[in-house]
C-alpha cells in the first residue's frame, strides 16, 4: 500500500463514520472502528511499512482521526444517556406503593367450597373428570341408549371429535360421568362427590347459560336405602342454609336412577310460608314471595338409586351392591346463599356487584 492509497483509506473510513446515524449504538460503533480489530486501529498497524517521515506524518493524521472518532462516540453515548434517563422517572424511593386491590372468592367457588366442605365432614372424596368427555361417560353408561330420546333432555355440544369406538367426544352436559369413572376405577363402598363445569346449548336467561356448574354426590355400598339419601341430603342442607331448613321429594325420571326424584329445599327467603317478607325485593306476585312464587318450595337438586344398568357398566353387582346419587346446580345454590335472583349476575363480571356479595 503506497502512501497515497493509506491516506484514502483513511478518508473513507472518517466519510463512512460520520454518515452513521444518531441513534446508532455508540458501543457498537466503538468496536468496528476502534475496538482492537476496528478499522481505523488495523489502518493505523499498517504504517508500521512506510518510511520514519510517512510513518510520522500520516501516524498524526491517523491519530487526529481517532481523536476524532473518541470525541464523537463520547458525545453520542452522553446523548444517549440524557434520552434513556428523560423516559425514565427519577426513581423516587420515598413515594409510597400503589395501592393493589385484593380480590376476594367468586360466589360461585365460594358456594362450591361450602359445599364440597359440607359433604367432606360426610366422607365424601372430592374426584375429578375431563370437561371433553366421551359419549360413553355421558351418556352411555348412564343408561342413555345411543339414539334413546332421554338424550334430548340435556341438549349437547358435540366435538368435532370420536373415540376409539367411533362415538362422539361432547362437553360434559353434567357431572354424573364422574360418578362412572370413579365407580369404574374403585371398587365398593366409595362415597364420592365431584364438582366443575358443564355445558348445554341453551340459550342465556335468568336462570339458564350455556356453561354453568354442577355439583355430583353418589355412595355405593352394601344395603345403602332412599333413606340414606334422605339422611345425607338433609343433613347437608342443614349445614349449608341452617336448622330450619327442610327438604321433601318428589317423583322425578332420569335415566341413570331408579327410582328418581327432584328434591325441593324449604324457601330460605319467606321461611317456607310463601309469604313476601318485610326486606324482600319487589318483583313477585302481590304478596307472595318472589323467590319460591308463594309455594315455600324451591327445585334444588335431582337425585335418585343408582339404576341397575349403571352398576352393570361399571362392573358392580347389582344383586349385592346399591347406592344413591344426587346432583345440582352450583349456581342455584349461590343465588339462594347470596340472595341473587338472576344467574346472569354471576357471570357479568360486573365488580360493583360482586364486591358487595
Ligand atoms: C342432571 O344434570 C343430573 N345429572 C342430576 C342428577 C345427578 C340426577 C344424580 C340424579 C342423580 P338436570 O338436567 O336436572 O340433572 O340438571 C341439574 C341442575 O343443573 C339443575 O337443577 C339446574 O340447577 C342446573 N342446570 C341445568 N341446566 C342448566 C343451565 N342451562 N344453566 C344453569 N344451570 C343449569
């Protein structure tokens, strides 16, 4: 390289440096040009080949350079600095915290919690099944027959999905599944209880939505009555919605008891007199309680003796073993704890009124 072709080098490296743009970063820039393989330090190993006079003249030209380029990179990592600490507040170490709003349990875990607490004072152990469940655990095994218009009693969410034996996987239309995947891996006495979501194509009022939660009791054993199912019903009641409360059955059809019934809870509200009560909101029929209507009765749950077909499913014997079954409506039970007429509340994620529940 001849004196003349250094200096050019030199010319387009200090051409090429300060056409870089502001925002560039300064360490970066360091390197590629300072840094012990930059540019400007290898040109600068260079001279070492010329003459004492060229290495003398052009080692203070190379070196005015470099001067240069520091003082340049000097004032954009200042600048930089200034722009990162103006988007940053000073950090103010005696400003006080900002105020974190605690949230507190939805009525909805809040009433599933008294509940499962409730029946675990019973023995009742708390088990769990898949939300996309097969037909055979749904429906089949429960004594719904493929094609069996019992089926249309809880309308379905089929997926776009079959198991191994080409049936259909659908959203769980309630909890009693569970009852046959627990009973199908534990042999009698099992006293279970389980508790989640369900979902039916239904459209969203008052008191129905398409996802909503049940909750599912059964016990399975040797002699177990009707009278047990009263017994643990009552006394469950009881401890949820107090001493006063009361319960009475009527006929009811679900294909996976024999015989069914639909359980009534005494009204919380007017005391079982049907009588709207002083504090009661307006909303019923003249002087009748808007909640149970005026008859003192409210539908809380559906219940029933496990049906010979779902002990044969599930591999028990039905001539040696029986047992009951009952199941709800978590939110039904949560309007009537926390006095809410419409299910919809529950869900609006509305806080002005959840906070005062
Ligand atoms: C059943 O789902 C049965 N598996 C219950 C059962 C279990 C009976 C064991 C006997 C033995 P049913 O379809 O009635 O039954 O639903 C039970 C409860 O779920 C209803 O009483 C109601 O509180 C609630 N429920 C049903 N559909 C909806 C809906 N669309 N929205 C909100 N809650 C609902």
């Amino acid at each position: 390289m001849t004196p003349d072709q250094w200096l050019e080098r030199l010319s387009r490296i200090e051409k090429e440096f300060f056409s870089v743009p502001g925002g560039e970063d300064p360490g970066r820039l360091e390197q590629k040009y300072l840094g012990r393989k930059g540019e400007l330090a290898l040109l600068l190993r260079e001279l070492s080949s010329f003459s004492i006079e060229d290495k003398k003249r052009l080692g203070q030209t190379g070196n005015a350079l470099k001067n240069k380029l520091q003082e340049n990179l000097d004032s954009r990592k200042t600048s930089r600095g200034a722009a990162a600490s103006e988007a940053r507040p000073a950090l103010d170490l005696a400003l006080s915290g900002y105020p974190y709003p605690r949230g507190s349990v939805h009525p909805v875990t809040f009433t599933a919690n008294k509940i499962i607490d409730s029946l675990g004072k019973l023995g009742f152990s708390l088990e769990d099944g898949p939300l996309a469940e097969m037909d055979y655990y749904n429906f089949e095994a429960l004594n719904f027959p493929p094609h069996h218009p019992a089926r249309d009693m809880q309308d379905t969410f089929y997926l776009n999905l079959k198991d191994e034996k080409n049936m259909d996987y659908l959203l769980r239309t309630h909890t009693s599944p569970v009852q046959i995947r627990t009973m199908k891996s534990r042999k009698p006495p099992v006293r279970a209880i389980s508790f989640g979501k369900t979902f039916r194509s239904e459209a969203v009022d008052a008191s129905h939505s398409f996802v909503f939660h049940q909750m599912e009791g059964f016990y399975a054993d040797k002699n177990v009555s009707m009278a047990d199912l009263k017994w643990t019903l009552e006394t469950f009641i009881k401890d949820l919605f107090g001493s006063g409360a009361k319960i009475r059955f009527s006929p009811s059809y679900f294909p996976f008891v024999e015989p069914g019934a639909q359980v009534e809870v005494s009204c919380v509200f007017c005391g079982r007199n049907g009588a709207a009560g002083a504090g009661q909101k307006p909303g019923g029929e003249e002087g009748k309680c808007p909640v149970c209507k005026g008859s003192g009765w409210l539908e809380m749950l559906g219940a029933g003796m496990i049906h010979s077909e779902v002990f044969k499913a599930c591999g028990y014997d039905p001539e040696k073993v029986s047992g009951f079954a009952f199941g709800a409506g978590i939110e039904r039970f949560a309007m009537l704890l926390f006095g809410i007429r419409d299910m919809r509340m529950l869900y609006e994620n509305d806080l002005r009124i959840l906070k005062q529940l």
